[in-house]
C-alpha cells in the first residue's frame, strides 16, 4: 500500500517533465527558482539521507558527491552547493538524474519491503516532501519560460467561465475558537500544536479578488496612491501584477499555456504581500488573518486541483472558493504556534527554521498536490514573493 | 501649562547636543542613522508642518525649502531629500538651524497662546515625536562615534553594580486578557484599539538576560550553532553582539561614555532580533510574545531613566525590571491590532505604514524619555537592526 | 574554393560541441561568459544579418525573433537579449539551433554558388568571426565545467614535457619600425593602418614565463607584496592563478582534460594583467610593449595549434615559442593606430568601439584558429580578466 | 628661502577653507570626494611621515593614531582609514586639525631651518603635493556643495565674455620628437625619463572646446547615437555634463559661485573621458595624443590661473589656450614611459601604482595652482570621471 502510494507520487513528479526537452531542465532563471533537474535529484537525495542512509543496510548511495550538490538548505545535513548557481550544473545530465532516482526507488522499494519499523512518518514526510516540489516544478518552469523571448508555454490550458458571481459576505461571531493540526492524517509540524485563539467578529468574502476588480483597483491609481501602501512596498517600480503585460492597450499574462489575454471573471493572481495588502485596503478591506481563514475554511468541502484535473491555472471565481485555485495572502506572519518545536536534527529544519520575515499563505492553489489541500495548511513566502501562485480573499472587522 | 511643558521639551532636545562640537553634528554613519543637525531641524519641521501651517494664520516659514529638506517620510506632505544623503549636507549649518528652532518656536508660543481649540492632539503627537528624536539623537550619536578609530565619548557614565541577582519567573494562567491602549493619557495609534487576546499558560523572567549569560550563550558556541538559529539570520558573520570588540581577550563594548569593560552584571544590550531569539532557544526557552509582556508588566510600577537620571546606559539586572533600561525585543511581527484605522492625512503615515516585517519591542532603554514607559508602548525594528539599546527577557510556555 | 572552406569552418564550430550533452550546451557560468548553444546561434546570426538579409534576394530567416535574440552586442542592427540572461533560454532547443544552422548554411550556399560580386570581404570576416567563436567555445566551456563541483572534462589532454628550457634574451636595437597590417591576407580593422612607431633599444624572452617561475613568485610572497602591484590589483582577494586549487598541499589546475597537477615545464596561463604585471615586476622586468612584440614575432615562423593537433592545453615551454600556446599580456592598453577609422555600419562595431581600458593580448593560445596566427593580430581583454588562456612572456630596457 | 615658499603654501592652503563653516569641512559626498578637513590633515600627514619622522631627531606627533587615520592610500606606510568613510569622523575637529597643522608647520620651521642636507627634493615634493590638494579642496568642495538642494556657493564669480574666437588648427609635420622632463625645475616621477617618440602628421585645435560647440553636438542627438560612443561608454544614463541642470527649457550649471545659465562661450568642462571621445568623433576629428599635447604645448607661453586671479573658473575660449582653464582628456592610457621606475619606498606608490585603466589629461585647470602649469605635466584619472574640471581640444590626422 505505502509501495504503490510511493511509485505513485515518485511517478507524477516524472510525469512532470515528460514532454520537456533536456535544455529546459537545466536552466535557473533566478535565484528563488531551480531548475527542474535539481528538483529531479533533490527529491531523490530526500529520501537517500533521511530513509535510506540511516535505516537500509548495506544502502550504498550512487555517487556520493550527491550528497553535497542536492542538499537544499540542511546545515545539520552537512555542506551543500551554493543556491544560485543551480543553474551552473550541466552534469549530472538528466539522464544522469534519471538513474539516481531509478537508483534511490529500487532501494526505497526494499526499504519500504522490508517492514522496517519506525519509519512510517518519515515516510509521509518524504511523499509530501516530494508532492511540495512538484508543485514547484510547476512554478518553477512558468517563470523560467516567462524570461523567454520566445514565451514557449508548458502545455494547453482549457478556455475559462466569462461570468462573475457577486461577492457573499460570511460573518462570524469572536469567541475562542480552536485552530491547528488534530492529529488525523498527515500534517507537518508547523500546523501544531492545536490551540486556542480569541478572534473578534469578522467577516469573510465567500470567493477571491478576480482579475476585474484588480484592473478596477489599478485604473483607480492604486499603484499611485502611497496612502494604500505599506512603506516597505512603495516606490519599488511595480505597475502591475508579476507575469502582466500591456500588448497594443490589452493587458495579458504569461501562464503555463502560453501568454493570455486577462480573463475577468478569475482569481487575480502572482500578487506580493505589498500589493495584496494595499488592494484590501483599497477596498475599504483588510487581510485575513489566518487563524480567521482556517476556522472559516474548516466548515467547507476540499476540492481537489491538480493530480484530479491538470488544469495548471486557477478556475474562473466562485463561491464557497477556499481551495485549489491560488494561495491566499493573510496578514499573519509566519511564526510558531504557541507550544510548537521542531523535531531535533536535520529534519527539524523542514519548516521551522524559517520563522521570521515571511507571511502565511492558505488554501493551496491550482498547482498544489490534492492531498494538501486542508485547513490547517501553513504556507509561508517573504512579502515580496509573486512568482507563486498567490492572490487573495477579503476580510472585514464586524 | 502647555507651552511649559513645550519649552521643557524643546529644551530639552537642545540640551543633548549642547557638549557637542558642531562637526558631531553633520555626520551620518549609515543610512539608518540621521545627522543630530537632521534631528534638530526635522523636529522644527514637524511643528511647522502639522501644527503652524494649518492652525497659524500668516505663519510664514523662515526657509520655504526646508519643507522638502527636512521631511523625513511623509509621502503626503510632498517631495523630500533622500534619507541616505542626510549627511551630505553641510548647510543649513548648526547655527542656521538653531535659528530655525527659534524661529518654529516663537510661533508656536503664539499658536498656544491663542488659545486655537482642536490642536490638543496634534501638540501632544508633536511632543512625543520630539521626544522620540531625543532618543534617536543619542542612539545615532553613539552609532557615529563608534564608528570613528578615535572613540569619542559623548559623556562620562556612573560604574556599574556587580552583583547579579538570579532569575525569577513569573507564572500566569491562560485565558482572556484585554491590551491595547484604554484611552487615559497620551498614547500612540498603533497602540489601540483595545481588544481581547486569548494565551496559554506561561512564565515570564522577572529581569533582563545579563552579558553574562550572554557571554555564556557565546563560550557554548551559539553564533557557531545553526540549529540555534532562524534560516534568514544564519551565516551573516555575526560572532558577537553589536559595538563589542575583543583586547587581548577581554570584551570590550563601546558605550556612550566611551570604549568599557563588558560588565556582567549589566543587561546584555544592542542585539538584533536573531540573536535574541537564537539566545532564547539556547536558553530553553522563547521570547515573550508582547501580549504576554504587557500583561504582565502592567502589574509592575514604572521606573524612569533618562530625564531623569542621565545615565544613558542600562543598570545592573534586577528584578523586577521592566522598563527604560533596554528594549526587549518580542517574538511578535508588528501588525495591526484588530479594527486599527490610521488616521487620515500624512499624520496617518506615522506608525501605520511600517507595519510588515518589522518585530515589536517594548519596555523603553535607558535613552527613552521617561514619560514614553508604559505597558502599551509598541517600538518596532527590523529583525537585523542593532544598533537600538535593544536586549531581551526570557519566556516559557507552562 | 570558398563553399568549400565555409563548410570546413561551420563543420568544425559543430564538431567542437558533437561530444557535449545538450545540457552543457545551455549554461551560462557568469556574464562574460557564453553558453555554446548560443555561440552556434549568434554565429548563424552573423551570416544571416551581414551577407544572407542584405544579399541573398528573397532570403527569409527561419525565425525572425532570432534577429532579437541572438545579437551579440551591434547596437545598429537592432535591440538585442540582455547578455548575463544568455543562460535563461532553455529555447531553441539544440536541436532547433541546429536546424538553424542548416537554414543559414543552405542559404549560404546558394549565396557563395550565385558569384555575387561584392562579399568578399564580409565572407573573410564572417569565417574570422566565427574561428573566433570557435576559441570562445572552449574557453567558456571550460569555465562552465569548471564551476561544477563535480569538474567534468571535455576531453583528454596529451600528457606534458618536463624539462625547462633556460630563458634567452633577445636584444634588439631602437629606432623607427613599422608595425600593422600590409594589406595581404585577412585581418580585422583594429590591425591597421600600418605605422611608423620609435622603439628604445629593448630585449624580449624568447619563450613564455613558466608555471615553474610563477611558483617562484608566489613562494617568494608575490600576492602579498603591494610593492608590486598596480594599486587597481591590489587587495582583491588573489592568492594564485584561476583555475587553480590546492589538495593536500600541491597546486592543481583545472583544465579542459580535468583537475590535473601543475606542470612546472609549461607556461603559467589563466593570469589577469595585473599578475603578469606584479610578476614582471618581481623578475626585475617588464611586459612588452606590442609594437615590440610585433616587431620581434614577425621575425619568426608561425606554428600552429587547435585545428591542427586539438591539444587544447599550452605545450612545454620552448623557444622560440610566439604563437599558438597562450595570449600574451602586453603592457599597452588597446587604442587606435594613427589614422583607423572603423567601417560604417553595424559591422563597424566589431572592434573599434571597445578601445577604452581594455589590454592589447599577441600570439594566439591553443586554442585559438590556426589561421589567426599571425604577428598583427591585436586581441584585448579588461585587465582583470582571467578565463581566457592568458600568460605573459618578459621585457626588459636595454 | 624654502621656508618661506613652505609657509606660502601651507598658508594658501589653510586660506582656501577660511570662509568656510566648519560643517562645510566634514562633508564627504561620493568615496572620490574627500572632506576638506581631511585635506587639510593629510598634507600635514605627509610632512610627518616623509619628512619629519625621518629626518627631525627627536619629533614627537600630536596624536600617533592621525598615522593611521590620515595616510591615504601608502600602502607601504602601514594601515590606513577606509577611503569611503572619511566623511565618518566629526572629530578631529576643525580646531584638532588646525592645532596639527600648526605642530607640523612649527616642526616644520626647524627642519628647514635646520640646513639638513638631503631632503630637497621630498620638500619640493611636500609642496607639490600640497598644490595638489588645494586643487582637490575646490573640486571636491564643489561637488559637496552640488549635491546639496540648497546650491550654496563657495564664492563670488566673474561674469565671462560673451565672443567666441573660431578655431584656428595648428598643423605639424611627423618625425621624431622628444617629450617628458628635461631635467630642470621640479617634476614629478612619471614626467620622465626624456625619450623620443614618433608621430605621424597631425593638427590641433588652438583653443578648447565651448559649450556653444558642446550644445550643438547634444541638439544633434549625441547622447543617443550610439556610433558615436565607446561600447563601455554607451547605455550609462549620460544626458548631458555633470553640474548640469535643465531649468524652464534652459541650460544650467553648478560652479563654485553657484548655479549659473551656461555661457557659450566658455570651454565645456566636466566632461569624463566618453563624453569627450564621442563629441570629437562627431566633430569628426579625434582626441589628441598626449605626446602630441605635449610637442605643440611646449612652444606656448603658460598663463596662470588660480594662484594669481583667484577665479576658479575657465576663461572663455581664446587662442591659443593651452594652461590653466579645464584638463583636457587625451586619447592616451597612462603607463610608464620607456625606462621609467618609480622611487623606491612608500614615496614611490606616489604615481607609479596607479599605471593602469586612466586616461592622461593636460593643461591644468583654473583650480591647478600656477606653479603646476608645464608641458610636461601629467594628470591622470579614470574614464568615468567628471567631477574634475575636465574639457577637450580637438585633434585631427593630416
């Protein structure tokens, strides 16, 4: 069952790549973005240095020198190759690549044979792991084509819904409410501990922003208008949202098919923290802060996205809409939950290391994995982060 | 009574600089630090731009092109001189801007003679902001003088006690708790509304961490320990806290009154955000969240520093110590309190736009006025900044 | 005759890359550096934009967005792709820069077969400008296989002679020489006009400086000794030769046949200007200057190199030894010739607007075309320039 | 008889600062830029270490740590002060630094006095060194004025004359000339050795470019015609001279007696090296070579400037002009000339480190003290450099 799982999820993040051509694999077109080969070998190096090297015997790695050049940012994992120069490696080959995870999924087959104990929450760990970086392979190539002159598109995207339904608002009482991980199924670290918070009465967009109320915010100066803005957000050049381009009075963006005239009716999207925050307040609104947002999520069903339909892009807005179309900005920085600690060694530096200058994200967008699409979710990017799927909701004080 | 209290204000920023030599006066040492010349005439400024303009009829300024010189940030009351080449500038000289303080202050004895109803508000901002400048004249002092391989002193400071008394925590019980400004006395916007927050059981240490638990926190290796360590502050080449330096293996720190002896018994002071929370998990523990520390230092008498005693430097640790002797860095981002409305006007960009990426500190240093120590008081710093009196307390979840 | 040598320059661009993955075709290891992909494409732009659009009647470009995307830096022939983002294109393809290649070799064809009078010259360039490329191929292949921790080879190196040959001192009398292009065989503009010039009476090293002697100087403390460094060079963190690195107390370099010892018999190569200038200076000598250079290498027969033996790697020092091993450092920086003028047009652009603070380079390394061997050639690079096979031979007053 | 030139000088020196305020003597507003009073200490800096250390038995400093603080750029007189954060340090104070000079000059007195033998050149080199600084003092001083929104002046202009001589073209034969120090009067190190040089028929201009002449080169698009420029020259964001500013559709510039209307008939200056190169290519002529300078300058009478009128601004063009009004930028790198060797010691870093990557310049400016003006005389600063009084004449080929 965990085999066929695992081969599963290892054979989606290959299927990724399959109608890609070896070049498009290896570029980094900026420091934040890999190229899909190291997404390729990294996901494998996961497994190898937390699964294999410490619970199969006799496990002998493919080329040691693997170690160093696919850890991402473990210190506790030893050295690693430097960030921005991902870019820099043609070798490994991707075929190269290919045979280290051929390598790593035949030992992980008898790993995971063998009836090891104590290995089944690393294991998940490992799968979601892998799920977070097919999601960023996504992300990744949209911004490595988007540099392109060529604007080469990753794959077709279907047509999107023209209509617009009118915002519902969804009110709450305050009180003290419970939010956080309650134990079933995965969830990592930083979704605990479960505790309770004291909200204020509020109340809750049913949908997200659309492109046509994000164009209504830009024709009304919004960019222009300092009172809407942070400080740290203003005067930094932006005009429009990451991936927009004026062609012939038309705006367009790239997307994974292709560059596309903005359709009005869906979820404005590659929004930073800066230009989230000062739409909210363009609309006499505000963002949600996350504790708001999960007990509100937590009432309505998931729908799933990505591994159900391949779509690659966020559908036209509708309501209830809380999962699957575009990360959601709130106005809580991402810091730790009242009692929370990371699990000691390398493996305590997944999350909770990165505590300090970022903003939590819900809801999980089109290109995230299904199986992570839950309430009590922690995304979390630096504030001017807009190569990620991410726009936003409202929220309002009652 | 107004005007009394005016003119002690006024005065009072004069007489920080009155020891000085009028180069001390020019130079500014990093971005972040202004020019005293800059804070002399940037305070004048903001009398002459929120209260004379608007409130005196025939007020005439005595430089027209000051308003854009000395406008620090507000966008809304127009163009302004580049932060960074505040120290560009050689006139107006000392004298020049002397006359202008003189000039501002004439007519604002006029203004509050008047008897002009609905600038109460405005004239105690005005105070307090010039009160928040007297803090930055010593703090940007002591940064210029550091700087410098001569090691000027700005004054002489008293010795310091040695003995140091041990830790006592305070315990408390979750639930509700109200903070937030409850509308006696002067207080800041960002400081209200008043509003309910939920917390767990938690414990507080009655004091400040000493240098010598810091110098602890240092032989055991913490800059060297990166699971101490939040990602975004590891290897940035800190090896010590801001303004100490090693002679011939004693730590020194450079001090207001000149280069010192570390004494142990002292809080340890000028640490950023990172090294305050790297120390915190040292020490098993965390770092107070600021609704737990204005809950609980509002149980405690305030004592002043100051305009007070003049000893620019923090006392010995004692407990319970709570305020004017260090700003205790919290592990809480600075945001909005729920229903914060800035006010409208440029007068609104005063606290409200700084709100992302920023970290609350509270308590007030040994070089804050005495009247800004309160439990309500939020200060806010980017995590890297050092070169505030900036230290911390411990905290403990129950 | 002319078919025929086009074809054999084109084949051999191809050759240089038939062994390489397409992965090591995309990468770009810093600004200065191209990835070979886009040198076999800007070649093909060169003949498409020089010869086939402005002679070929009814000529039409495979893709005209190439015309955008594969100008190297000719401001008169259009906007062009920014020159540090060459490593973002992971298309065209290989194989489409391939089948672009064979789009302009077709039409080429036709050209050269229609006896169209007048493209002489321009087809003399273009075959020059592509042999050119020929050496940037290798030259940045190395560098991109350097910066990869795992340093690949691109082939293998013959193995290197070690005996030293002892320096012999060639002395030559002042007095009025010429110097510059005569008008036979091809040159670039920047050759001539052909001038008279005053040498003082001067003796040139018959043979290259030595890895051997370049030791010397290091052991001697050279990298610490500002007495012999321009001011520019100094304090900028050099302790030894690109490419060079220390294991287990011997100096290795990379090289295109891998990480392989220094061999002390061979010339000391991968030197910016300012080392062979400290270098010169600690041998009690100086750099040439390249009218002496001229003079002296004309007097000498040529030997050839990369297209002849494919070593790739600088042969043993010997004497006399002028061309063909590596580019030797002349103290003059890269100026005009009394009465140059470049050509107008774009193509004027190809030299004679890089004359400003740049260094004169003679001889040709080995892996430059065999056919620009020649005592005229004026090669040039900024001072600090260490990826290209630069080395230096001394000079000294008589 | 040197003692009273030394007091001359040094008096001049100090009389250049005297209208001053001490805040206009702290300002250091680029790294290139150096605070007067940082001048003012360095001149008496170079007295200490290359003259009263050596050779007055029993000198003692007034402070040993101005050793340190005030050498600019002797590598081998020890560590030094960070060139960028001279504009860092309030103290010494104006009055420090005075009280230092007055300890030099006394130590000074009984040196000169005292008919030790062996120190006249270091002396004759004091002075010069000193000259040059006064010159440095007022450009330096203009460009902190510049930078400062309130334009102060440092002084009263002459109004200039309004009639512009055409230019008349001095032509000479080629052949064989000799250029550099002959031996008599002072000199500096990189004014020799004598040596011959040969050049080919050329004309030169008999006076100095105008801003007339400038005008018309910037109203037929100079600065965006990209034939015109050096690559390295081309896309930097020039627009026009430095110190100028364009008010209601009119030319203005910044001058020591601040901003004035741009009067046609004086020569441009404050061109860098680009500007230059390109307004002659347009002019279709050419910068001219320094030996070329140097042969036509030689049979000219020199004019002083600074130390007899006291303007501190060129004259309008006139001819022939060949001292005393702008640098003029020639078309030559600076590098040693045949058989030079610098001094050896920390003196001779004096010129010889800096040989690599600046153009010469000649002619001395309105700011370079009389004594200076020679045909042998070579300044030099790097391409990009503007803030110097820096003009052209135009050179042609015959």
């Amino acid at each position: 069952m965990t085999l066929e799982r695992y081969r599963q999820v290892r054979d989606f993040t290959t299927k990724l790549a399959e109608n890609l051509e070896p070049e498009d694999l290896v570029v980094q077109s900026m420091e934040e973005v890999s190229p899909t080969k190291w997404h390729l070998a990294h996901t494998s190096w996961f497994w190898e240095v937390f699964l294999l090297e410490p619970f199969l015997p006799g496990y002998e790695p493919l080329d040691p020198r693997y170690h160093f050049l696919f850890n991402s940012y473990y210190v506790q994992a030893g050295e690693r190759h430097c960030r921005a120069q991902r870019g820099y490696l043609s070798r490994p080959t991707v075929r190269q690549v290919m045979a280290y995870r051929a390598h790593v999924d035949e030992a992980m087959g008898r790993l995971l044979d063998s009836g090891r104990e104590g290995i089944r929450e690393l294991v998940d760990l490992g799968l979601n792991h892998e799920q977070q970086h097919q999601e960023l392979i996504l992300t990744d190539l949209k911004h490595v084509f988007s540099v392109n002159p060529l604007r080469p598109a990753y794959g077709s995207l279907p047509s999107s819904a023209s209509a617009i339904r009118s915002v519902e608002w969804l009110e709450f009482d305050g009180g003290i409410h419970e939010i956080g991980w309650d134990g079933k199924g995965f969830a990592y670290d930083n979704e605990g501990p479960r505790h309770r918070v004291f909200l204020e009465p509020f109340a809750l967009a049913d949908r997200l922003v659309t492109n046509r109320e994000y164009l209504e915010f830009m024709e009304d100066g919004g960019y222009e208008r300092s009172e809407l803005w942070m400080s740290e957000g203003w005067g930094r050049g932006w005009t429009e949202p990451f991936y927009w381009e004026r062609r012939d009075g038309e705006w367009w963006s790239y997307t994974l098919g292709g560059l596309r005239p903005i359709a009005p009716a869906e979820p404005v999207v590659h929004l930073n923290w800066f230009e989230a925050d000062a739409f909210a307040r363009w609309a006499d609104a505000r963002l949600p802060r996350e504790e708001e947002w999960e007990v509100v999520a937590a009432g309505y069903p998931i729908e799933g996205n990505l591994a159900d339909s391949g779509r690659f892009h966020p559908a036209a807005a509708r309501g209830p809409q809380f999962y699957g179309d575009v990360w959601e900005w709130t106005g809580s920085s991402y810091s730790p939950y009242p009692g929370y600690r990371p699990p000691t060694g390398a493996v305590g530096e997944y999350n909770g290391k990165f505590m300090s200058n970022q903003y939590v994200l819900r809801g999980g967008s089109c290109v995230t994995s299904a199986s992570h699409l839950r309430p009590t979710y922690r995304n979390f990017f630096p504030a001017d982060t807009s190569w990620q799927f991410s726009g936003l909701r409202l929220a309002r004080d009652l």
